[in-house]
C-alpha cells in the first residue's frame, strides 16, 4: 500500500489593506441592544458620545451615520452655506471636499508636503492667497498623522477661518503643543470641531458611523440639529410659542419645530452599542498599530530613497489607520498597478490613499485647472500597506520581503 500524498501547504491567508476586530464581546454588547427597547434615539447613543468625548477629552460629541455625515454636520453648524469658501487639502478622500460643498460652499484646494501628503502652513497661506478670501479651512490628518496644527490655526485664525479638523484617519493621535501640554486630535486646542469616522477599516468601527467634538455649547446643539432633520425639541429654542405651550405656559407634549430643513444623518443603539465596546479597546488597538508600524520602519529601512514611509513629525505620536509608503516606481522598473496585482497574487491587498481630488472630474470641471505639485508628486508614488489590530509581525516581515522582492531590492 503506498503512502498517502503529501498535503500541499496551507496558503497565507490574504491580508487586506484595512479590516474590521471584532471579538466576543463586541458581539455579545450588540445582540444585547438587539433585545432591548431602543434601537435608535435611545440611551446607547449618549453612552457613546460621552465615552468619546472623555477618550478624546472634549466637552461635547456627536455622533451620527458616517464620517461624511460628520462632515456635513460640521459645515451646517459653522454656517458654511452658499456665499462661503472653504480651503481643503488635495490629499484626502472626496468626502471633506464634497460634504461642504453639497451644504452650499465652494472649495479652494491646497496643496501639500510631497513626503507626508498633509497641508502646510505655506500651503494653506497660498490657498488663502488665491481665494479671494475664505471662509474657513477643512484640515485634515492624513493616515493617523498630523501636520503643523499650531501654524495651521495661527494663520487660520488672522484670515478669521473657522477650523474644522478632519480626523477620520487619527482617533488616538496625539501630539505635543508648544507650550508643553500633550494634546490629543479631538480635544480642539487648535480648531472648532474635529470630526472622526468608524468605518470597518478605522481604528475602531460601529460598522459605519462618525462624530463630531465640539467644545462650544451652542455649536454643539447645532450638531444636533444638524443630525436630525434640522429640527429641535428644547423649549428653549421654540420660536412659535402658540404652538410650543399650552395656555399654562406648559411644553406641549408632541411639538418640535424646524429651524432648518436638514438630513437625517442620525446613529442608531445598534452601532453605538458596538462603539462602546470597541471605544473601551481603543488603548489596545493604538498600541498594536503602533508596534506594526514601528516593525514597518525598521524592516523598510534597508530599501532605501526608493521606498520609504510616509512623513511623520517627531512631535507627533500617530495612531496609524494607513501605513503608506512612498515608492519611486520609475526608478524600479514597474508600474504602481503592477506591484500592486503581483502582491494581491501573493495574497497581500493594498490602495492608494488619494487620487487628488482637485484633479476628479467634477471638481476640476468646475474650478479649472489647479497646480499643485506637492499634491501630485505625492499621489504619484504612494501606496497604502496591510495595517489592522490582528496583524502578526509575521504578516508585516511577508508584505515587507514581498514588497522588497517584486521591486527588486
């Protein structure tokens, strides 16, 4: 009798770009808001943007479907309508151009660092420069990182910007001030509102969902109104008392009133039950996206010019949601599509993280031609590498030799 044939071995499993950790308890907190009485506008949503608030150390979070609706939310409760200009970075996704615009304002793009892919200060004063006078500054961290926030607003606030911070790649990103304090993005010591997505691909994920920080009261209540169809239920904020009270002066019991049509851009218990689970794991999750990247640097530092990681400031702790590396794909002989299928052959997904949006049609249809170098040469050589929670250090020593080898290194 012969022997049986050898089993082939078992293939890598594929590493994506970006996932989703989900664990029992994730599980477990979302089936019991399942058997619960509320499955949106209920108890969980305020547990959530409470927890958010302290992880973040805001005054005030509102969360809401998706970092797009938090967006939009942003420019309504800034009053960033027809008649406004809003300055936002050409490295970024389509989103923090298109969310003020669809609330009526128009968008000057900004150039930025070629190594880093975030806005500069020079950048922002050149936008400034060719706007014709602006109404505000959507600046956003790329990847996890953040640029010069300090200078950002400094010049921001002389031109009388308002500052929206888009933090949907940096939940957890800190960085250190120049008076000395550690500051957290969300906490708003440099902007109005910063705004965070938790999509499955983000640090942490209700499956989809966003929120905005806020330090000002009245800013805040704007988010609200802003969530859910412009409208409002505090009797302080009623303007047709006829209708609001009864004659004893009492809140009639089924009355809310408009005070601008809006959208519903509302979460539900489900989501928030699964963000509060996943927020308690947001410590956890830093630290391991920290360590696959730092296992990154050093395993990528041997290629060279060609190949080296995204910019980062030394001031600057990121908790990476991408880890991008910038390629020269000229100088190695291949196409960035090519690397790119060879290591989806080897079972290993990545992106690029952005084409610049001043370059998609619409925009560049609607506002011409914009020269943007830093933005171009960026885009040109960057690709986004495997970086979630449940990473190996095996898996980043497979993409980081893979990734070597089909460039020739």
């Amino acid at each position: 009798m012969s022997a049986p044939a050898p089993k082939a071995p078992k293939a890598a499993p594929f590493l994506p770009y970006g996932r989703q950790v989900i664990e029992e308890d994730d599980i477990a907190a979302v089936c019991e808001a399942l058997r619960g009485d509320f499955l949106t506008t209920g108890p969980l949503v305020g547990r959530f943007e409470a927890a958010l608030a302290g992880a973040v150390r805001a005054r005030h979070a509102v969360a809401c479907a998706n970092g797009t609706a938090a967006l939009h939310m942003a420019a309504r409760a800034l009053a960033l309508g027809p008649g406004t200009t809003v300055i936002v970075p050409s490295i970024t996704f389509l989103a923090t151009a298109s969310a003020p615009h669809m609330n009526g304002a128009e968008i000057v793009f900004a150039d930025v660092d070629p190594r880093s892919g975030l806005m500069r200060p020079q950048d922002l004063e050149r936008a400034l420069a060719g706007s014709g006078g602006a109404d505000a500054v959507f600046n956003v961290h790329l990847n996890g990182a953040c640029g010069e926030v300090e200078e950002i607003a400094e010049i921001a606030r002389k031109s009388g910007l308002k500052i929206v911070d888009d933090a949907c790649h940096a939940l957890g990103t800190g960085y250190a001030a120049s008076d000395g304090t550690d500051r957290l993005v969300g906490d708003n010591a440099y902007s109005d509102l910063t705004v965070f997505s938790f999509h499955p691909v983000k640090t942490i994920t209700l499956g989809e969902g966003g929120a905005v920080s806020a330090e000002d009261a009245a800013i805040a209540a704007a988010l609200l109104r802003a969530r859910n169809h412009g409208m409002t239920r505090d009797p302080d904020e009623f303007a047709v008392e006829e209708a609001a009270f009864d004659a004893a002066g009492r809140v009639n019991p089924w009355y809310y009133e408009l005070v601008e049509p809006g959208f519903n851009w509302r979460v539900t218990d489900i989501q928030c039950a699964l963000g509060i689970s996943q927020l308690a794991k947001l410590p956890r999750f830093a630290a391991r996206r920290r360590a696959l990247a730092a296992a990154y640097d050093t395993l990528l530092a041997p290629y060279g010019e060609r190949l080296v990681p995204a910019a980062r400031r030394s001031s600057v702790s990121p908790v990476l949601h991408l880890y991008a590396v910038l390629i020269d794909f000229e100088a190695c002989g291949l196409s960035r599509g090519e690397v790119m299928r060879r290591l989806s052959a080897e079972g290993i997904g990545t992106q690029v993280h952005y084409f610049p949006v001043h370059r998609q049609r619409y925009y560049a249809e609607r506002y011409g031609a914009c020269d943007l170098p830093g933005a171009d040469s960026y885009y040109a050589r960057v690709l986004s590498l495997p970086l979630f929670p449940s990473m190996s250090m095996e898996d980043v020593e497979r993409v980081s030799l893979a990734l070597g080898r089909i460039l020739g290194f």
